[in-house]
C-alpha cells in the first residue's frame, strides 16, 4: 500500500493555492469535471515533486464545488466537513476490502467498477482505497454491492 493524498474542499482555489505555495507546495496538476461541477487541484512538497502533470509521491488535494448553475449560494462546509478523505494505492482492491469486510470494517462505497472503494475509520475518517495500476475486471459480491452511510 502507498499513501497518496489528503482531500480538502476549498471554498477559494486560489487563495488555497496562494497558501500552499507559501507553505511550499507546488501545483502538480489539475482536472475540471464540467458534468459533474467540480475541480481538483494537486500540490506537492519539492521531495515529492515528480513533473508538471505527474503525480507526485504525496499530494494534498483541493476539491473545488462549482455554485449551483441556478444562482443559488455555493456549499459551505462546517464541523471539518472541508476535510475530504485520505487516500492509499492498493495492490487488490478486493483482497483489501475482503480482508477489511472481515476485520467489521464497513465498505461504505464498494469496488463495484475495480477501481475504487471507501471507507471509514473508527472516528469516521473517511479512506480512499484506489487499485493500483489498471481496474480489475467487476467481480462478485462487489459489482452488486450498494452504498452503505457516508463515505
């Protein structure tokens, strides 16, 4: 398993990056989702630092939620919600979730595509497990499992 990053919902992209560029991080890339409204923001410290474009060896992401298109105020998040989730690299996703389903973990967003799964820590910390390298193939009972809480 490797760590990846941390996930933080920004209400200002810029003023975030303004501070973690004083910190001493540096944009590493950046992805918009214009179906789904959103941007992501990656930054690295020099020593994790691989290229423009390139994932960096530990990241901290920003999370960018487009306002509503119909005008309304944009999401405020409140009680540490900006916090989003941490992120490992597994090498089986299913062998991971098994051996968590096992251990009384909830799998709180199933591997349904082989790809992604979420999950929770005691306190409620939310964890982004992603398979390394390409997707496993769907496969039982992940491809049917429902969403379980909040993840």
């Amino acid at each position: 398993m490797r760590y990846l990053h941390t996930m933080l919902r920004v209400a200002d992209p810029e003023a975030a990056i303004r501070f973690f560029t004083l910190l001493g991080l540096k944009e590493t890339r950046r992805m918009e989702n214009q179906a789904a409204r959103y941007t992501l923001i990656y930054l690295a410290a020099d020593e994790d630092f691989r290229g423009d474009g390139e994932q960096g060896d530990a990241e901290v992401e920003l999370t960018y939620n487009w306002p509503p298109e119909d005008g309304s105020a944009a999401e405020t998040y409140t009680g540490g919600r900006n916090f989003g989730h941490l992120a490992y690299g597994v090498d089986d996703i299913y062998e991971t979730c098994a051996r968590l389903q096992a251990g009384g973990v909830t799998i709180n967003r199933p591997p349904r595509d082989g790809h992604m799964a979420f999950v929770r820590s005691p306190d409620g910390i939310s964890t982004e497990l992603l398979q390394k390298g390409e997707h496993k193939a769907p496969a039982e009972p992940w491809a049917s499992m429902s969403n379980t809480g909040e993840w």
